[in-house]
C-alpha cells in the first residue's frame, strides 16, 4: 500500500472519530487534529462527505492488502473465501462500530449511485467466484451480476444482524457468516444437477425407447 493511500486512511479513520464527537466537524478541525494544514486534505478529497465515504473504501483496500499475505489463500475454499470477505469486513468496522452503526444505511444502503465500497465489494465478489475450479458447471449459470447484487444486499443485512447483536465479541454475527458461506459453497458445490443433466444425456442417447423410435423413422412406419 503506497504512502498517498495510508495517509488518506489515516485522514478518513481520524474523520470517522469526529464524526462521532461532532457531525458537523470541519475540515480545518480535522486537520487540526492530524497536524497538517488544511490545503493538504483537500489536495486529497473535494469534501468532506468524500472524506467519510472513503472510510467505506479504504476498508475493502485494507482487506486486499492483508488476504496477499495469506499463505495458501489461492487454494481457500468458495466459504472459506467469503467468509474472509465477510469477517475481514466486519473486523475492520468494529473499531469504528458507533460510526458505522451511524452511517452505513444513509452513506452505503441508501445511496442512490454506486458507491466506490459497492464496485469493490462486487468486484472481489467476481474475483472469488470466477477463480473457483470447484464451482459446478450448472451452477456457474448463476455467477453473474445478479448474483454479486444479492449477496451484496445479504451483507447489508448482516450489517443489520451485527448491529443487534448482543451475544459476546458478537459471536452470534460470526457464527451467521459462518453458515451462510458454508450454505453457498454447498449450493454452488452441489454436482447433483450436472450429474442428472449427463444422466440425461445418456438415456437420450442409449435408452431402447429412442433406438425404438429411431427404427420406426427409418422404416418410414412400414410393417
């Protein structure tokens, strides 16, 4: 990760913290706190609502950069990969959990445009789906764009569980993520439609019945 993109970090996690003292911080306050002049902040973000939406960003940045430290991650199952989407997610937000709780409906839910958080979000989505061998061929009909859009609409709905969640170090949300990757590598694991369209194949090839059919067509229905 280059020095311009931690400084930009460290700028939008600072912008997170006052949000949560004051909504209505300026920009001048924050770089106050960050000892750096206000000019240098704006020759990174326009605004400062960039500033708090680059927060939401940042993380799926942060989460690339540690999985490339991962040993073996290539040979990670589909749960197993979600599931370090989903959770690297999540620990990412806990530090920052008042903040979030505050702001992901109004700055990610509810946004009328695509969000840089929501392309990166679909975009390791297609990463993690397109470079699994183990998908079968059925079910890789169904990895498109409609796809990445629910799971993405899913996640919005964990946000929503982890926010309620009361149970300790919110093992509840964690044990969530858990079943739900487990359940969608089992959906797109299962080789069972791909074995009943060859099974398919094979009675339409070899079955008596369309041997039987075949004769009467080259016999032009002669007795």
């Amino acid at each position: 990760m280059d020095k311009q993109t931690k400084k930009k970090i460290k700028i939008s996690e600072t912008a997170a913290r006052k949000y949560i003292e004051n909504n209505r911080f300026t920009i001048q306050s924050l770089a106050k706190e960050l000892d750096m002049e206000s000019s240098e902040i704006f020759e990174l973000f326009p605004n400062r609502k960039s500033i708090l939406l680059y927060f939401y960003e940042s993380r799926i940045l942060i989460y690339k950069d540690q999985t490339k430290s991962i040993d073996g991650y290539s040979d990670f199952t589909l749960s197993e990969k979600l599931s370090n989407l989903f959770l690297s997610l999540l620990d990412e937000f806990l530090e920052f959990r008042e903040f979030v709780l505050d702001t992901y409906q109004k700055f990610i839910v509810q946004s009328p445009f695509d969000t840089l958080f929501k392309k990166g979000f679909k975009k390791e989505l297609n990463m993690i789906f397109a470079s699994d061998n183990h998908i079968s061929a059925s079910a890789s009909f169904f990895v498109n764009g409609f796809l990445y859009k629910t799971i993405y609409c899913h996640y919005h709905a964990l946000i929503l569980f982890w926010a309620n969640d009361s149970s300790e170090k919110f093992e509840q949300s964690f044990a969530l993520v858990d079943k739900w990757c487990s359940l969608i590598e089992e959906i797109f694991y299962n080789k069972i439609l791909d074995k009943g369209f060859d099974f398919g194949k094979f009675l339409f090839y070899n079955s008596p019945f369309n041997q039987a059919f075949s004769n009467i067509k080259s016999d032009g229905g002669k007795s």
